[in-house]
C-alpha cells in the first residue's frame, strides 16, 4: 500500500477510540505543523520530514478540522483614551487623544505581526475610546490560542450574532405633555444627540428633513462626523442627522454583506433603523402617508432632539465586534443617549451574562455619562427570555396603545361582522356578490384556489365586481408572505375586494400580527363565530347544480372604511412576544438579583418610517412609512423620553434618569384597575414586574420624580464582584478594574430603584439611598405591600428630605412562607408635595431558619 493510501485508511483501520486520541492531540502538534510548513526548504533528517508528512496529512485530512475562520475581540491591558492613567488634565481630548488613539493602533498592528502569521489575519478594528482592543478576522482557532497567552492581552472573546428586536404614543406616554415646559415640541431635546446603533437611516424622509430654524446648531460637545457613500450623499446630515457612520467588517468577514443590497455607507437597506430613529427623535408634525392615505401627523418623543447613526446592523442581523465598534465611536464622538433595538441571540458563555463585552463596555458608556437604552428581547411569553441583563442598562418591554383601526363588513342580510384591515372600503353604497374562492376556480385545479396565491387559477369573467372570500390557516399566519400574496392576487384578477377568513373557523389573533396598509379593498373576519355565520349566509344564498358549481351568487357583502384609527382609552398590555423575566446570571441560567425588564413602552403596531429600498416586508415595499411591533419599537419611545430628561436635568446621571423613568412608571390605568400581561393562546393575566419591570412609562411624571437613586461606576463594580461564581480575576479581565475594597455581599445592595432576592434565605437586609431632586423641602411616607410569603419592614418609614439632600432607607425582608415561585410587592414613598416613588419588590421566599 502506498504511503499516501495507507495514510488516508488510517480512520478505518484504526478503531474510534484511538483515532480520536490522536486527533485529540492534534492540537497540542499544530505548532510543530506549522513548524514543518515554514521549514520545507531547510534540510531535515528524513524521519522529520515523514514524521511532518504524518502530522499534517492527519491534521488536514482526517482529523476533525480546527481550521475555521472567525471573528475573536480582543482587549488589551493598555488603557483607553477615556482613563488613560498619564492624563493629568481628566478626560483627553482634541489632539492629545487623537495622538493617543493612533499610538494606541499602531501598536495593535505591531502586536498582530508580532505573534500571527502574515495572511493568516486581518485586523477589522481598533478600540481605543472606551477599550482598548481590536477586532480580528483569523484563519484558525490557533490564532484565539496564541492571543489569549499572550502578555498584554486581558480578554479575548469570540464574536457572536446579534439579532433586530422587531404617531400617537407621544401622547399616549405623556412626551407631548412635557414639550411645553421645554420650549415647545420643536425644542423638545434640543442640545441632545441620540446615538442610533441600528440598520442605518433614510436621510432623504421627511421624518429627517432639515430644521426649519436655520440658527439651530449640533451641540458644541458632540464630535461627530458624515461618512457620505451610496445613497448617502454629503448634505444627508443636514442638522437633524448631525453624524452617520457604518460598521460592517465583521458581516464583510463572514461573507453575509453584500454591497449591491446592503450599501456601504449609512443608508438604511432594511427600514428598521429608520423606523426606530423616527420614533426617538423624528420631526414634529410629519404626515405619515402609506399606499396614498395619510394615517396621521407622527413625531418622535424628542422632536427637538439629533440624531447620529451607526449603522451596524443589517437584514441578517449583525455582529458584537461592529456593535462594539459602534458604541466605541459613539461614545468618542459625544452622544448623549445610546439606543439599542438589537441584543446578542443567545446568553453569552461565561461566568456571568453581565461580563460580556458588549455589556462591560456599555457599563464603560454609562460611567463616560452616556445612557443606555436597550431592548429586552422578543422571547415571549417565555420565562427568562430577556437578552438585556446588566443593571446599568434601561431594558425596555413592549406594550400595546389603546389605538385600534377597526374594520366592518355588513352582509345583505344585515348582519355585521367586525374585522381587520388598514384598506379602503369598497366604492360606494353598493353590495357587491361575494363568492368563495374555490367557486369561482377553474375546476381541473387540483388545489382549488391555491389558496388565493396564484391569479392564473381564477375564472376571470366570475370574478369580475365580487368580493372574493379566500381562506388561511390562522395558526400560520403571515408564514411565506400569504397574506401578502392574497392582495397581490385580488389586485391583479380585478376583483372588487377580498375577505380573509380561519380555513377551520376558527379565531385569529389580529391584534397581534403583523399588518400593513392595502390598495385593496380587504378585510380580515377575526372571529371564529362571525366566519361560521358569514359562510352560513353565503351556503344559503348561493345556488348550486348537482355537481355543485355555482349558478347563482346571491349573498352579498360591503367593506367598509378601516384606515381610521379610534382611540378607545384602554389600558396597555404587555405584547405577548415581549421577552419576560426572571434575569438570569448566565448561560446556566441561574436566576440574577436584577429585575429585567426596567420599564414597559408602547411597542405593538407603531407606525415610524421605512425604506423604499427595502425589501424585508415586501408587502410596504417602495414605501416611506410602514407599522411595526417589536421591543425594537419600544426602545426608542423610552430612548426618547431620556433625551427629554437629559435637557430637563443635563447634569442627572444616568442611573438617575433610570429611576426617574421607573419610580414613575404606571403599574394601573385611570380608573387604578392593575395592568395586564398577554400568555399563550390569547390568555390575559394581571402584569408582574418580570413582565413590564416598573410600569409603563410615565414621561411627565419623570421629569418631576421627588426622589432618585443613584449609582456610580465603582458600585456597579461592587455588584460585579457580588455576582456568585465570579472571582476577581474575572472582573478584572471584563472592566480593567479590580474590586473595591469595600465588597457588597449581595447583588440586591446594588442601589437600584428596585428590589430583587432570586433566594431569600431567611433574612436579608437591603439598604437604598435617595436623592430629593423636588424644589422644595418633602415628607415621604414608606407604604408596603409585601410579597407573598414575605414581611417587609422599611426604616424610617417617614422621613423629610430637603433639595438636593440624601436619606437612607433599610428594607429588611423576611421569608415567613417558603414557596417555590416568585413574588410581588412593593413599596411606595409618598410625598406631601405629591410626588409618589414606588419601587418593584420581586422576591423568591426559598427557606425559613430555624429559630427565626
């Protein structure tokens, strides 16, 4: 047998366990591989050389490969520009850092050279503002070995995949009840930048037009810069967009970006990025027209506000290492605000979710000053599906409004059947016949009416001036575009209009899909029971000869009018696909004690605007505004409202302007009935702080909150270092910072406007300090109402607090009931000046002591 043969037969002759053995060590060889690879020319003994040919055959042919390109992100020990130790002065700035940040580069350059082969990498970033680090492409796992050893380096991670989390609310959250005490609705978050770390924008929507103040001026501290490209030109930052950057070298990397649909510049191919920009910050008053029909004036919840975009995300979603590039630049450049409406697909590997690197350098953003607001995730109903976890983050649920676009159908019997559908009725005051799809299909089609997908099926001169009933499976809804393609179909048959009905009559949950405007006359019958007594009046007015074709089309039907939105001043609920918690601590999913999500914003069918390039719903395709639902969509309502805050109070920290935002929130409607959360199945339960973490936002009761709790970056680095499982060496390696001296003992001492114990054993003491940010001095009293199988006792529980001063609170929690689930309480501080601070107590009671 030939060398070469009998090497290719080793996987069959040896048996499984010890060819894994050797492949086993492998890795332990590859060095020596490579050794073999570079030294082919120099003269060798000739066991050497066979011994090479061995290793590598073995290596590259048989053994499970190593060799996979990825994207790893690694930090080193050197610091950033933003505490960089040799700066005397504070902060750099200007040239000092711009120096520093080319040192910083350079030296990342030489590093890579120094210790990986040429070719073997690419470098796709440099870090340098609030890490320092970079990002690399690399042809081998070998590469992530040889760095993470390396000295100087502090952290290396493997780049993972981020997932998108996809006007009345202004006034249905309270924004537009603030904008006169802030100079008016278009001065309102004047001076502020919103960072948008999204899919890019639409610089040519009016929701984006200029100013119509020529005078006004970006803010003198933000830095930024218009990166101009395809279908981004230069006056595309035109004083509302004041920056516009992109960042896609990761998505470059693993071949995912493709220039001709994804454009390599800050144009927004998808919609979501502009739709989630226009929400925080779109111009004031903007008509939002879709398939020729205005359906409203919409405004962002900051209209006043810039905005800057970093375009870092795609229709295939993104990558941490250009998320991370993004905030980086963000940062350097002066935003006050970071909006996030995508998150990790997964928990992170690792000992606490709180340490990944995305999450340690948004901790970076907040102690620079910038706030953070981020979706919690679309992973609901379920249990602990939140992708936003770290407690220095505004993690933001979604929520429906009380806006409803109500649709009826009145048959020629008088019934009147209630329905959805953002279409025009069908003309006039005239009955048009209504037919069933299959009766007016060719009858050699095998599948009927293919489900209305295929124009070519239908009988042409039977379909003309009728509306036509076509027939889903509820269940799969919206699945392969259907309905979609039903409209497409009706539009090109000719037909008067279109009834959408359950093939199995049964009820579709309309509320919750996804809907777009039509052309069409269309309607979409939502009851089970109203789709059983619609083709009950159809059976019994169409006639039908003994092969049952029809003859006669006698039921007849009109649509009636369905752009027109109705106000009914319903409470909110929590969307049913708004993640939910517990927070967990990791990928183990041990249970953490932060509450996730913090606060609850309307996110169910948001109109915003959209990209007429875009092809992601082909149904609003070529359009400038479309309706969405995702916690992408409640993100920038509350990123919105921070801008608001921020102009309020410029000189509130970020973790002030989360109290005020969740000590505020609603956890009633008007008439105090509690809010309510949607299960599975359509089901209705009364909302638990893991489902709407405070409330729902209240904008103009936070801008005036009486009290606040703050928190600092070394307390954040105390609750770090409080996480179990966690050493210091850990946290090290994350933030670049050892733990304090002074340790928390619990992750609950994290002074947050909160309370979370996922295992209160016996007692626990929690200690809270708070700020008097009222005018005037404030008598606060403490009320409680105590989770199940809890006692909670607050001292003082009365107390006076001058402007500006401090008090502290000690909560002292008590397990009288084990259980074995979660549960809710609070407590509330009411002032004689009218100000009512109330914060979430989620608490699971895991044993009693004895002796207690």
């Amino acid at each position: 047998m030939a060398p070469f043969n009998f090497l290719q037969s080793l996987p069959n002759i040896l048996s499984d366990s010890i060819y894994k053995h050797i492949c086993s060590i492998m890795e332990v060889l590859e060095s020596f591989i490579q050794l073999c690879s570079d030294t082919t020319a120099m003269a060798f003994p000739k066991p050497y050389l066979v011994l090479c040919s061995v290793l590598t055959l073995l290596s590259l042919n048989h053994c499970p490969s190593h060799v996979s390109a990825k994207v790893y992100m690694v930090v080193m020990e050197d610091d950033p520009v933003v505490s960089y130790k040799a700066s005397r002065k504070g902060a750099m700035r200007g040239e000092e850092a711009q120096k520093y940040k080319e040192m910083a580069t350079t030296k990342h350059d030489v590093f890579l050279e120094s210790f990986l082969t040429v070719g073997s990498y690419k470098k796709l970033y440099s870090y340098t503002h609030l890490l320092n680090g970079f990002a690399v492409h690399a042809n081998s796992e070998k590469a992530a070995r040889i760095l993470s050893g390396a000295k100087g380096v502090r952290l290396i991670q493997e780049d993972v995949k981020m997932a998108k989390m996809t006007t009345y609310t202004p006034k249905y959250i309270g924004a537009s009840g603030v904008w006169p005490l802030l100079g008016g609705a278009e001065n309102s978050g004047d001076g502020i930048v919103i960072g948008m770390i999204d899919t890019g924008i639409d610089p040519k929507n009016p929701s984006f037009a200029s100013f119509s103040d020529q005078t006004k001026q970006p803010p003198p501290s933000f830095k930024g810069m218009c990166r101009s490209g395809d279908r981004f030109p230069p006056d595309s930052c035109n004083g509302k967009i004041v920056g516009a950057r992109w960042f896609g070298r990761a998505a470059q990397a693993t071949g995912e970006f493709n220039a001709t649909i994804h454009y390599a510049s800050p144009y927004d191919p998808d919609g979501h990025g502009s739709h989630t920009a226009s929400t925080a910050a779109g111009n004031f008053h903007t008509p939002a027209i879709s398939r020729g029909y205005n359906f409203g004036y919409a405004s962002g919840m900051a209209p006043g506000a810039r905005l800057a975009i970093y375009k870092a995300a795609y229709p295939f979603g993104g990558y941490m290492s250009d998320v991370i590039a993004a905030v980086d630049q963000a940062v350097e450049d002066g935003v006050d605000v970071i909006s996030l409406s995508i998150a990790p697909s997964s928990v992170s590997p690792g000992p606490a979710a709180f340490l990944n690197l995305l999450e340690t350098q948004l901790l970076l953003a907040t102690k620079a000053g910038v706030s953070v607001v981020q979706a919690v995730g679309n992973g609901g109903p379920d249990a602990s599906s939140v992708v936003s976890f770290s407690p220095w983050i505004t993690s933001v649920a979604a929520s429906t409004t009380d806006r409803k676009y109500n649709k009826t159908i009145v048959a020629g019997n008088g019934q009147s059947f209630s329905c959805g559908g953002l279409s025009p009725p069908t003309p006039g005051e005239t009955m048009y016949p209504l037919a069933l799809a299959d009766d007016v299909s060719a009858a050699n089609w095998t599948d009927g009416s293919n489900g209305c997908q295929d124009p070519k099926v239908f009988i042409r001169s039977l379909v003309q001036g009728k509306v036509i009933v076509c027939m889903i499976v509820s269940s799969n809804y919206y699945e392969g575009n259907s309905i979609e393609g039903i409209i497409g179909t009706i539009q090109k048959i000719g037909a008067a209009g279109v009834v959408i009905i359950d093939r199995y009559s049964g009820d579709v949950d309309y509320e919750y899909q996804p809907i777009f405007p039509t052309v069409v006359p269309s309607a979409m019958v939502v009851d089970g029971v109203d789709v059983m007594n619609l083709m009950e009046y159809y059976e019994n007015n169409t006639a039908r000869d003994g092969d049952g074709t029809v003859i006669t089309f006698g039921a007849t039907v009109r649509i009636l009018e369905g752009r027109r939105a109705s106000y009914s001043g319903e409470r909110p609920e929590v969307a049913d696909y708004s993640s939910r918690g517990p927070n967990i601590e990791n990928s183990q999913m041990q249970l953490a004690d932060v509450l996730k999500p913090n606060v609850m914003a309307p996110g169910n069918h948001i109109w915003g605007a959209w990209s007429p390039t875009s092809d992601s719903l082909p149904e609003v395709q070529g359009e400038s505004y479309a309706i969405l639902s995702g916690t992408s969509m409640s993100t920038p309502h509350v990123a919105g409202v921070v801008a608001l805050i921020k102009q309020r109070h410029p000189k509130w920290s970020p973790a002030m302007i989360m109290s005020a935002i969740m000590t505020t929130a609603d956890v009633t409607d008007r008439s105090g009935r509690p809010l309510m959360a949607r299960r599975d199945v359509g089901g209705v339960l009364p909302a638990t702080p893991f489902d709407m973490g405070a409330g729902a936002i209240n904008a103009a009761r936070a801008l005036d909150p009486g009290l606040v709790f703050d928190a600092s970056y070394r307390e954040y680095l105390q609750f770090l270092c409080a996480v179990p499982g966690v050493d210091e060496a850990a946290v090290r390696r994350a933030v670049g910072a050892s733990c304090p001296s002074s340790r928390a003992r619990w992750c609950s001492d994290l002074n947050a406007p909160s309370v979370t114990v996922a295992s209160l054993v016996g007692s626990r003491r929690v200690d809270r300090r708070v700020w008097s940010v009222g005018a005037e001095n404030e008598t606060y009293m403490a009320y409680v109402r105590a989770p199940d199988g809890v006692a909670v006792r607050v001292s003082p529980d009365e107390f006076t607090v001058a402007p500006g001063e401090t008090a502290t609170l000690r909560i002292m929690l008590n397990t009288t009931a084990p259980g074995n689930a979660f549960s809710f309480g609070e407590v509330v501080l009411r002032g004689d000046k009218k100000h009512s601070v109330r914060i979430p107590l989620a608490v699971y009671p895991a044993a009693v002591l004895s002796g207690q």
